[in-house]
C-alpha cells in the first residue's frame, strides 16, 4: 500500500472481542474443536498476507518480517496481529486437550502460550506510536493481554499471577461494557461470564475456600445460557476443585460402620453430596435446585461405574475362583459358593440350573406374596446363566435373549445381576464376533480385526430384528442406547489404532505429534499404508453407523411424541398443530436430525465418492429442515410473534416442495442399495408426508393471519368509519360484498346480508354510470367570420378588359394573356 505522508489519518474503531469470538463461533469452537479453529486462523493469515503484500517470503524461502508503526497504515495490520495470537492460543489448547494421554505436549502447550504472550505485547508495544486506532480499540488490546497473559500464567499454577492479570482484564471489559451500545453489550459480557470461573478457581487454589462453592453455583444458575466452552471449563475447573478437596476423604460413616474409600470417583462423589445440603438450603429457584441434583447424581453414576469396574475386576482375580476366569461373573451374581461351568460343562450346568428353576417356580406358587419377592429375584438370576449355558451348546437365540432380558429392565436389577448380564453378554458377544472377518458398505469390502468393531457391526445387524419384535418404547430405546454405546467404544478404539498407524507410519514425516491431526480429519488421504487405509474406512463407516441409528432413535422420539397427542385439536395429518403447548420441543428433534445428516454428508471416503447417495442424503436433509422450519414456526405463534410465524411456513413450504421434487424417481441419481442404507424412511413415504406437511403448513398460515388480524382489532378495538358531512351511513348488512370490503362486518350480519339479497355479492344487473367517451368536434366558427369587400378591385379588372376588344386584342389575350393591371 502507498500512502502519501500529508494525509492525515482518522482514527479507527476495530471491535477486537467482537471478531475474535464471531470467528470462533463460526469455526469450529461452539463445538470445541479447536484443530478446526486453528486451520481456518492459518487460511485466514495467508489470504490477509496476500491481500496486504505483508507475505514472509516465499515457497522456497521463509523471510520473517515484524511489525513496525511504519509498516502499519490499514487496520487490517492490526487484526492480522490479531489472528496470530488466536493461531497461537488455538495450538495450545488443542494441544491441551491431548496432553493427557502424551505428557510431553503439556510443555509445547506452555510453548504455544508465551508465543502468544509475546506477540500480544508487541502489539500493545505499539499501540502509542499509531494513530489510526482510538481508545476503544487501545482498551480492549490491553484487555485482550491481560487476558492471555493470565492463561499462561493459569496453565503455568501460578496462581497470583494469573488472578491479578485475569482481573484486570475483567476491569477493562467492565469499562468496555459501559461505553458501548446495548447491541454490542452481549460479547462483553459472555467474556465476563467466562472470566469468572478461572478467577474463583485461582482463588480456590490460593486457598479461599468458599471459591469452590460458588464454582458450583456459577455451574448452576445458568446451564442452559452457557456455550459449549464455557461449560467445559466450569466443569473441567470443578473436577479439579473436587479433586484437589477430595484427597483429603479417606473415609466414610455409615449406619455404624466405617467404609474406606480409595476411588478417586466416589471420594468426588461422597464429598459433593455432604456440600449440596448447604447449598440445596441456599438455592431458591426450582432450576436452580433441578441443576444440583443432576450433577450429584452425573457423578454418582460415575463413581459407581468405577467401583463396579474395580469389583469386576477383584473378582476375576480372586485366588479362590479356580478353573475358567470366564466363570467370574457367574460367581459374582449368585452365592460366590457355586462353580457353574467352571470345567465348560455347559450341558449339565444347564440342567441343574433348570432344575433349581422348576423347584424356585414351585415355592413361588406355595408362599404367601410378601416372600414372593426374594424367589422372584433368584429366578429372575438363573434365567441369564441358562441362557448363556444354551448360548454356548449353540443355541443361536441364546445371545439375543439375554439382550432381551438386559433392555426388558434395566433399572429394576440389582448390582450383581447386572454385573452378571453385562458380563455374560460381552462373552456371548465374543464368541459372535469372531467369526465377522469383513463388511461390504457401498460395494466395497472393508477388513475387520478390531475386537470392539466386530462387536459393534454383530449389534447392530442383530438389533433390526430386536426392533421389530419390540412394541414398547422403553425397551425399544435400550437397544439404541446399547447400539450407540457399542458404536462409540468401536470408533474409539478404531481412532487410537489409526493414530498410532499414522504416527508409525514412515512416509509421515516431522513431528509426530501430527498424527492426532490426520487421524481427526482427511481420512481420504492415502499415507501409502493399507493399513492406514483399511483403518480409515472403517473408521467412517462406524461413524456412519453411529449417525445413522441416532437418527432412528430421533425419529422414534419424534413418531412417540406426535402419536401420544390427542387427535383433532393437537394433531392433524399425523402433524402437531398450533393448539399443541410445547413445537419448541419437536423442532430440537428436527434440528439433532438435520446436524445428524450434515454430519453424514460430510464423512470423508466412500461416502464423498457415490454423488447418488449424497443426493439422497441431502434430500432428506432438506425434508427435515422443512418440519423444522415448521415446528419453530409453531412455537412463533405461541408467543404471538405472527410476522416471523408466516414467514417460517413459507420457508417450510418452500424446502418441502424443493424436497419433494429431489425425491422424485424420474429424477433420482441413486441406486436401490444405496437408498436401503440410507437412514430415515425410503424416498416415497417421505414425499407422502411432505404433501401432508405443505397442507397443513398452508392451513396454519391462514390461521396465523387470522389470528394476526384479530389481535390488531383487540389491541386497537373495533374500526369505525365516520360519513361524510352530507352523506348518512349505511348498514353493513344492506351492502353487498363488493361495496364493503373494507369494512369488517361480524357473522350475523353477514347472515343478514344473504336475506336482503338476491345476489349477496355483486350488483345484479349491474348499475348503469355515465362513461366517458370521445368528443366531436364542428367547424363552425367560418359561418361567423365578416370578410373585407373587393368590389372596387373587381371594376378595375373588368373596365382593363374592354380596353382589349378586338381582333388583335383577342389574338393578343390568348397568345401573350395581355397585361395585368398594375395597381400604383
């Protein structure tokens, strides 16, 4: 850029919180994805470079260059700046997130954070020496300092330091929010709100002791306006609060005896639960109340999954059970006496188990029904362990039961029997699993060796049937829940094996570090290992299977919800209408389902390379965007908000005909198999529905007006028409339709109308009125014009005329015509 040094300069505004946090909303960090945060931050600084000839070298050389006052002549300088700071930030605190399985990339993170630390004093540095930017934009540079210098100092535990620079920088945004205008007040303060949590626990860590209460309390009070990071940092800050109290429990009292407790879990969970007596007294809200026992019991059901972990596994080692160490959970689930099948004799273990079976159902039938309860549970005991001794004879059913018996009731088991049941099944699910070498998905056939996976792919493919025989939607929703649970614990372990294939690999060359980032992303690259290969495909196919059975679960939430409406006012063409209390929630469903679709789209490998697939795929994207759009409309018109209600059903109506059109067999590009993978009902139920959709959104639309007009009249009472002077005002009910239509008439005198008219409409015959046509005009002002006598001109000529008598004359007159007389 050439400026010429007489121009003077005025000074600019640049809104520094305001773009950093829309960059990082808009780019991965409302899901905490700070790797997609950081290479968007990259792509940005190299196109700013570019545009400002501010670029350090080229491809085959690196020439850095630092900013100078001189060099600064555009703002964009400044947000440049900026971003580099962000870029910094962003490396650190992905690098965070995976330092706690690889130790040593804590210290680059610490790296990362004086890198930032450093450029943002040299742009502070600089600040005096410019004069384009004005104090707002110099208030919020040195806020924006403060700020990252008190996360060094936060990761570093220096606890002082980084309170004093976290509250000046609290002080400053303080300052901001009462200079600017209510619009921009919101960025503001979200950056007090995140402020707060890191200043109470540096204080928590000084050593106030009232500092973790309120991290609770902050956690508490507002769940639901907390964005995806400010909630992973109160909860991430709390859990070390906990922790660090937490230590000091080695103990606890109870009904007379003293229980030790060594799992860190149930220490958190033990000292939580003494805190919340306090603080349940304090909390006045009904939300407020609600949010402290869901996160007691979260951690809870934390610390008993751990302690039930750890007696499973005291369990399997215990000297006294010989024999198959497959035979603890059958020891753990009864008496600890028996030894069933601990010589894999599963046939007579089969029948003695039956026959203490049969004898149990004889004494259930003899007693009276306050001991029924205790034969219950022992039958309720036995039938697992008969049905994995069938499982292992061969019976194929086997293992589907005891799926069964495990979704039929999940919270009516005790400790041991659920031990027993989850045990028995990942056995049954083991002795399964080993036969699934490979899966064809999209006509290729992908390897399997993973343990988890083969489990998860044996699920999912026995779970159709499950669904289908189930009728209850408890139990429906249990299989889900084991399928996605399954799925997840899959892609986990798939995801550790890709990356340790990827960091292994030798054509991966520089800091291996790396291997995190290629792993979470392009997993279409070929790194020339079949391995990585074959680990990647499988890698998005279980992804694939994830998405796809939450999507079935979703739409069985939302088929459950509309069935349970009452037909007619709630419910019309299997839709809720407008008279149902509560659209906004249907329209979450709808939107989960419509994340659950870009997600799948968006799934690298095979998925990127069938064009017929994606279409189907985003057509049924744009299907549920329509009863979203539908749904939020609803819940518009529940808050009387009828402008943004209509616009809404137009939207819906639009997506849903652009929908049905996509869904079209004459113009669909996918093949059968590909629409049979699909998720989500096949293209011509969905058209079906959608016609149903833009009916009745129609029919909402002209309620919504309705309602919009007789809003207007409550709010401004009925219109009347004042005559006239000279004129007298005439019943409505006299009028016809046509001369009326800017008058609301009630109904009876509309039924009036109809009595006093032939024709209550129109004029018939129509009125006769004057038309205006084309004038005639007549010449008639020649009749009237008076014009001057020529009588002494006429004598001249006639006295010249006898001068010229004769025959030469006559000759003359028709040769030459003579000569005219010339008047003097």
């Amino acid at each position: 850029m050439e400026t010429s040094e007489n121009t003077t300069t005025t000074p600019s505004s640049i809104p520094v919180l305001s773009l950093v946090k829309s960059a990082q909303q808009q780019h991965g960090l409302r899901h905490g994805d700070y790797q997609r945060y950081h290479q968007y931050i990259s792509r940005k600084l190299r196109r700013m470079r570019k545009s400002l000839h501010f670029q350090q070298g080229n491809r085959s050389k690196v020439v850095p260059k630092k900013l100078t006052p001189d060099i600064v002549t555009d703002p964009r300088f400044i947000i440049l700046a900026i971003f580099e700071i962000e870029r910094s930030w962003a490396y650190a605190m992905q690098l965070k997130a995976e330092s706690s399985t690889e130790v040593r990339k804590r210290f680059q993170m610490c790296s990362r954070l004086r890198k930032a630390v450093a450029r943002a004093e040299l742009l502070c540095s600089m600040e005096d020496d410019l004069s384009l930017l004005d104090a707002q934009t110099k208030l919020e540079l040195r806020a924006y300092k403060q700020w990252i210098r008190g996360i060094l100092f936060f990761e570093l535990q220096n606890w002082a330091v980084a309170k004093e620079h976290l509250e000046s920088a609290q002080a400053i945004y303080d300052v901001l929010l009462q200079m600017v205008d209510e619009d921009s007040q919101a960025v503001y303060k979200s950056r007090i709100d995140d402020l707060l949590p890191q200043i109470r626990y540096c204080a928590h860590s000084i050593g106030d002791e009232t500092a973790a209460t309120d991290l609770q309390r902050m956690r508490n009070q507002a769940p639901d306006g907390l964005t995806l990071l400010s909630e992973l940092q109160l909860d991430q800050l709390l859990g070390q609060a906990r922790s660090r109290q937490a230590s000091q429990v080695s103990e606890v009292d109870w009904l007379g005896t003293s229980i030790p407790v060594k799992s860190e879990k149930a220490k958190i969970a033990i000292l939580t639960v003494e805190e919340s007596k306090s603080e349940l007294e304090k909390e006045e809200t009904l939300q407020a109340r609600l949010s402290i026992y869901e996160s007691i019991l979260k951690l809870c059901v934390e610390a008993i999954t751990s302690v039930r972990d750890e007696l499973r596994t005291a369990i399997a080692s215990e000297p006294s059970v010989t024999g198959d160490k497959n035979t603890a959970s059958v020891v753990a689930s009864s008496k600890y006496g028996q030894t069933l099948g601990s010589e894999k004799n599963w046939a007579v273990a089969k029948e003695h188990l039956e026959s203490a079976q049969a004898i149990y159902d004889v004494l259930l039938q003899m007693v009276d029904e306050d001991s029924q309860a205790v034969y219950k549970s022992r039958i309720d005991d036995l039938l697992p362990q008969i049905r994995y001794c069938a499982h292992s004879i061969g019976d194929e059913t086997a293992a589907t039961d005891l799926q069964r018996m495990r979704n039929q009731a999940p919270d009516g088991l005790t400790l041991l029997s659920e031990l027993q049941l989850d045990q028995l099944l990942g056995q049954a699910r083991s002795r399964q699993a080993s036969q699934v070498s490979e899966v064809d998905w999209l006509g290729t056939s992908i390897p399997v060796k993973s343990e988890k996976a083969k489990i998860a792919i044996l699920t999912v493919e026995e779970s159709k049937s499950e669904l289908e025989k189930e009728e209850t939607l408890q139990a429906r929703l249990s299989i889900y829940e084991s399928i996605l649970k399954l799925c997840v614990e899959a892609i986990t372990s798939v995801r550790d094996e890709l990356r340790t294939a990827i960091a292994s690999e030798p054509s991966v060359t520089g800091d291996k570090n790396t291997a995190s980032v290629v792993a979470s992303s392009k997993y279409g690259q070929t790194l020339g290992s079949e391995k990585v290969s074959r680990l990647q495909l499988l890698y998005t196919y279980l992804q694939y299977l994830k998405l796809s059975k939450t999507i079935d679960r979703t739409l069985l939430h939302i088929e459950t919800t509309i069935s349970s409406l009452a037909q007619g006012s709630h419910k019309r063409n299997q839709l809720a209408t407008s008279a149902y209390p509560k659209p906004q929630e249907l329209s979450r469903l709808y939107d989960t389902l419509v994340q659950n679709f870009q997600e799948i789209i968006s799934l690298p490998c095979l998925v990127q390379d069938h064009v017929g697939l994606k279409d189907l795929l985003y057509a049924k994207m744009l299907s549920y965007r329509s009863y979203r759009c539908y749904y939020l409309a609803l819940a518009y018109n529940c808050s009387k908000k009828y402008v943004e209600c209509s616009a809404l059903l137009t939207r819906a109506i639009q997506h849903a005909e652009k929908a049905i059109t996509s869904l079209k067999h004459s113009t669909s590009t996918w093949t059968k198999a590909e629409e049979c993978i699909a998720p989500g009902p096949g293209p011509d139920a969905l058209s079906k529905s959608l016609q149903s959709l833009i009916l009745q959104a129609e029919s909402e639309d002209f309620t919504c007006k309705a309602a919009s007009m007789l809003d207007k009249v409550e709010e401004n009472g009925p219109v009347s028409i004042t005559p006239l002077a000279g004129t007298t005002e005439v019943d409505p009910s006299r009028k016809v339709l046509t001369d009326r239509l800017d008058i609301y008439v009630d109904e009876k005198s509309v039924e009036k109308s109809f009595n006093n008219f032939i024709y209550p409409f129109v004029h018939l015959p129509p009125k006769f009125r004057p038309v205006p046509v084309k004038p005639i005009f007549f010449d008639l002002a020649l009749n009237h014009i008076n014009f001057p006598s020529l009588d002494d001109k006429i004598s001249l000529k006639a006295s010249t005329s006898s001068k010229s008598s004769g025959l030469t004359g006559l000759m003359r007159g028709w040769l030459w015509r003579g000569s005219e007389p010339t008047e003097s």
